[in-house]
C-alpha cells in the first residue's frame, strides 16, 4: 500500500518536472540576454511574480535585437 502512494506521488509530479525541464533553459537564456540574472528565471514559476518579470524582461533593451537597428 505504502508502494503504491509512493509510486502515485512520483507519477503526479513527473509532468510538472518535465514542464520545467523544457521551459527553463529559453527562460535562462532570455534572462541572460536581457542582463538579468539567469537564476531570476527561477521566478516564472510563481503565479503573478512570472507577469512582473515578463514585464521585466520586456522594458530592458535586447542587445541583440536593438544593436541591429
């Protein structure tokens, strides 16, 4: 029985692992580039706090996309 919950915690947590695995790197990267520090993509996580830093990530200048022009 014990094997069983065990088994079913790991199950239900596996999606949300793999969530993270695909979705922090582009944040770690965007974070970077933008002058952030990469470990501020740790924040997309937390509901609300992930708007304030997209908003963050939005105002700062990209230097690869605004050099160009």
């Amino acid at each position: 029985m014990e094997n069983d919950q065990l088994t079913g915690g790991i199950l239900q947590f596996l999606p949300m692992i793999i969530f993270w695995a695909i979705t922090l790197p582009p944040l770690w990267r965007i974070a970077k580039r933008t002058g952030f520090n990469p470990w501020l993509s740790l924040l997309m996580f937390i509901p609300f706090i992930n708007l304030i830093v997209l908003w963050m990530f939005s105002k700062r200048p990209w230097p690869a996309v605004d050099g160009k022009k």
